[in-house]
C-alpha cells in the first residue's frame, strides 16, 4: 500500500502536486514509481517552458518502461531538479521529497482544486 500525503494533490495520470508559497512542485506519486520499477533517467522540461494543464512535460525511463510526465497545473517551469540527472533512482527512493520542476502557476487555486486529494487519488489507484 502506498504512503499517500494528505498535503498533496494528485492527477490520475500520477503526478502530483504541492503550493510552495507561489510556485506549485511537482513529482510522481509512489504508486507510479513502484509501477514503473528502477527509474534510471529523468528527462526534465525546459525552463522558462510554458505548459497547459496535462501538456506532456517530460519522461521518466526505468528499466521496465518509459513514461510521459505531465504537468498537472498550467503555468512557466521557472525551475528543475538538475540532481535528477545523477540520481534517478531518488524517486523510487523518496518519490515525495524528489520533485522534478517547479511552475509559476498561470491559476493555481483553480488548477490545484481540479485535482484528486490524497483520498480520491487513493481510491483511484483502488487502495
């Protein structure tokens, strides 16, 4: 069973998110990890890259599969986590404490309510 923050927010495609005074955080859910296996590269976004809600925002590459990473919020990546590119395999290790980019939201209480709450992405994974 996954250990699911209540602080956070979630998108069923399984990133989630966190305000961060005016930035939102974002990172993939430990139910993602765990599905993916051993994460070995983490393709980052573009700073200064601006997204819609659910734009593909990057990859995540384990030795069982790749996959997209969206961003669940619309706004400009004003940041990245460049220790990703050495480390990987953080997000299988601390998936909540390894964050991959930071937005400045464009509507960030709008987006954010749009999301899952840690009991909603709960029962969406069916836990």
């Amino acid at each position: 069973m996954s250990n699911i923050p209540a602080d956070l927010r979630f998108a069923e495609s399984h990133e989630w998110a966190k305000k961060e005074g005016d930035l939102i955080v974002v990172g993939i859910s430990d139910h993602a990890q765990e599905a993916l296996g051993d994460v070995v590269f983490v393709e980052l976004p573009e700073i200064g890259k601006v997204f819609v809600a659910g734009d593909v925002a990057g990859v995540v590459e384990s030795v069982k599969a790749a996959s997209d990473i969206y961003s669940p919020v619309a706004g400009d990546v004003v940041e990245v986590n460049q220790a990703l590119g050495s480390e990987p395999e953080a997000l299988n290790n601390t998936p909540y404490e390894s964050w991959i980019f930071k937005v400045k939201p464009s509507n960030a209480d709008a987006d954010l309510e749009k999301l899952l709450d840690a009991a909603g992405y709960k029962a969406a994974i069916g836990e």
